[in-house]
C-alpha cells in the first residue's frame, strides 16, 4: 500500500537546522511531484516547498526562501527539507505529499518544535 513516512522533526533552537526526510514506497515515486505542507496548532496546512519529478525544479513559500532547501532521491524513494535558521514561527507538523493529476498522498507528519 501507498506509504509515506517522515521523520527528522524535533526540538531544536532558533537559529537551528533540521533535516526532514520523507521516505515513500507502494507507488511510482519517480512519477510524482512532491512537496512539504506545515500545519501550526489553530492555523490552516500550508504549502512549504514544491519539488517536480526529476528533481530540476523547486518552488518555495516567500518564508522560507533562501532558508529551507526541498530536494529529492529518486533511487532512495525519499524526499528530503533540510531547514536553516529556523524561527519560533517554523514550528509546526511536518507533513510530505506525493500529487499527479489524479492522484495525492500524504504521510503522517513530524513535528518540529523550535524553543530555546
């Protein structure tokens, strides 16, 4: 079946870096766009950064521009956000989606807390 799992997330200070991974399996990976989504407590899911299927494009909220870096490993199944000088704002649950026209997958969620 479609799985997506991430992991990475955690308690880290301002300033920080976290590095989100994402690993899929149950459907044709390389044949997917993925992106990370954040939800904060009380507050819509919004999009973090997009990645097209082979990786040669990427696409940012204004917010994390030049601060989170969204890439992909087509041979490993995974998708990865390395995220730098995280703020309080940043803290959220993490999640990875997997979309073509017709299809969209979601995983669990990781949750990152950033608190001195």
């Amino acid at each position: 079946q479609v799985q997506l799992v991430e992991s990475g997330g955690g308690l880290v200070q301002p300033g920080g870096s976290l590095r989100l991974s994402c690993a899929a399996s149950g459907f044709t990976f390389s044949s997917f766009a993925m992106s990370w989504y954040r939800q904060a407590p009380g507050k819509e899911r919004k999009l973090v950064a997009t990645i097209t299927t082979t990786g040669g494009s990427t696409n940012y909220a204004d917010s994390m521009k030049g601060r989170f870096t969204i890439s992909r490993d087509n041979t490993k199944n995974t998708v990865y956000l390395q995220m730098n000088s995280l703020k309080p704002e940043d803290a959220a649950v993490y999640y990875c989606n997997a979309r073509t026209n017709t299809d969209d997958y979601w995983g669990q969620g990781t949750q990152v807390i950033v608190s001195s």
